[in-house]
C-alpha cells in the first residue's frame, strides 16, 4: 500500500512539473526578441499617429502589441496589420530586421506622395503585401519583383506612371 502511494506521489509530482516547464515555455516563445521589438519602435517613430492607435505599442513584449502577430513557436514577428488607421509620415528601413515577417498591411493611409520604399523588395519572406490607397508617388520599384514568396499585392488606389 505505502509502496503505490509513493509510486502515485511521484507520479503526480512529475507530470505537474511537466505542466509547469510546458507552461513556461510557451510563455517565453510568446515574447517577442528585443531585435524585432527595437525595430518595430523605430518603425513606429517615423510615423504620424493622429489617432493615437499605436500607443499600445510599449512594454517588452511587441507579440502584445495592437496590429502585431507573432508566430506560436519562437515568438517572431510575422505580421504587421495597420491597415485603416489613418497613418502618415515615413515608413523606416528597420522593418528590415524582421526576418521572419511574411504580412505587411499599410492599407488606407496617407503617406502624402512618398514613393514606395525600395527596401520594401528585400522583405524576402512576405506572401502578403497591401499597400492600397496610401497615397504614394512616384514609380513601383522594380524591387518588388524580389519578392519570391509573394502570393498577394494590392496597389490598387494609386496613381503610379507606366
């Protein structure tokens, strides 16, 4: 009897600490690495926020933060959604150190005219690019052409010269 209480205490003392190290896991995989989250700042201050809808972009963990996806296993930056959000000013070259994001959506904002950012096109694993009615200028950059894994583009709404 002593015998099968001991083996059931056991037991039940290694499959909670199993529960408690998976739990602990899929915490730190959630948190986003201090790269990506210092590349998403920079990003943030070459924009103009009128609404204010980036304020939730603070804290260490940038998976948290409003418009930001991260993938389930190790915690990367795959998308970046700020379609409809009324954005402006410029668009920073530090998207470039998320090396894992594959969906941008800038959608219906007001970048005045800029031209589209050439870096755009060594974003090498986006398959989803929306950059529909935000008021760009200038060519498409011939860049875009790099991107290999594209699978959806939207330029619709601008004014671009053939």
């Amino acid at each position: 009897m002593a015998y099968r209480k001991t083996t059931l205490t056991v037991l039940i003392v290694f499959l909670l600490s199993l529960f408690l190290e998976l739990l602990v896991v899929a915490d730190l995989n959630m948190s986003c690495n201090e790269g990506e989250r210092k590349a998403l700042r920079e990003f943030k201050q070459g924009l103009k926020d009128p609404s204010g809808w980036l304020s939730s972009w603070v804290g260490a963990d940038c998976c948290k933060w409003r418009g930001v996806d991260c993938s389930n296993q190790a915690g990367n930056v795959v998308k970046v959604d700020l379609g409809y959000r009324g954005l402006g000013g410029e668009i920073s070259d530090s998207l470039l150190h998320l090396k894992h994001l594959n969906s941008l959506d800038l959608s219906f904002n007001d970048f005045q005219g800029i031209p589209i950012p050439h870096f755009l096109g060594s974003l090498e694993w986006l398959t989803h690019l929306d950059l529909s009615y935000v008021a760009f200028g200038g060519m498409v950059p011939p860049h875009l052409g790099n991107l290999s894994h594209l699978r959806y583009l939207d330029l619709s709404g601008g004014k671009y010269p053939i």
